[in-house]
C-alpha cells in the first residue's frame, strides 16, 4: 500500500515528502515516473485547451444560424437588398467551412452535446 501512495504521490508531482524511496532503483526511477506525470498533466490541459475554439465557432455558427430562422430571413430574401443577402450568405458559408475543417480536424467535437437547441444547430 505504501508503494502506491509513493508512486501516486510522484506520479502527480505533489511530492509530500513524507515517505522517501530507499532503494537505489526506486530513487533512480522516480524522477522519469514525476516527469511522466507533468507530462499528462500537461496533454490534458492542452487537450482541453485545444477543444475550446472548435466548441465556439460551432456554438457561434448555431447561434447565427437560429437567429436568421427567427427572422424568418430565408421567406423574405425576395424584399431584402442583394448585395446584403451576398454578404450574410457568404458569411454562413465561411462559418459552415470554418466548422466542417474543425470537425475533421478535432473530431472529438461530435461527442460534445448541447443542452439548448439553439446551440446545436437544430433549428426549425
């Protein structure tokens, strides 16, 4: 039990101090199994880190998109200016490219459910 304390302890870099390696091995050893935990620390946060941008961009791309339905926008093109219709169409199409790459690229996306609908992109 005192060995996995040890190891948990210097797996987590928290290093109480309050129990020491004897052995020569375990001495040797310890400071790789410290480093390989900063280093899974560290992949997790930057893991995390690099997930919230996708998250947004889609969330930003729903939200525009719920707000062109409440508008009712695509029933009242005919009286809208076209050069503005051209600029939010090209708009929504960059926004859908820039989603569609950060889904290839982090398809680790697709498990990250929206509470709100408006949100996830299922607008009626």
């Amino acid at each position: 039990m005192e060995a996995v304390y040890i190891s948990t302890v210097t797996l987590s870099t928290l290093g109480y101090g309050d129990v020491v390696a004897n052995d020569p091995w375990v001495r040797v050893v310890s400071p790789f199994e410290a480093l390989t935990g900063f280093a899974l620390l560290t992949a997790a946060l930057t893991w995390f880190g690099q997930l919230y941008p996708p998250l947004s961009r889609r969330r930003t791309l729903a939200l525009e998109l719920k707000g062109l339905a409440d508008v009712d926008y695509a029933d009242n093109l005919a009286q809208i200016d076209p050069a503005s219709v051209s600029r939010v169409l090209d708009s929504v199409a960059s926004g859908i490219g820039t989603v569609r790459v950060d889904l290839i690229q982090h398809a680790e996306c697709f498990y990250f459910l929206e509470q709100d609908p408006g949100l996830s992109g299922l607008v009626k």
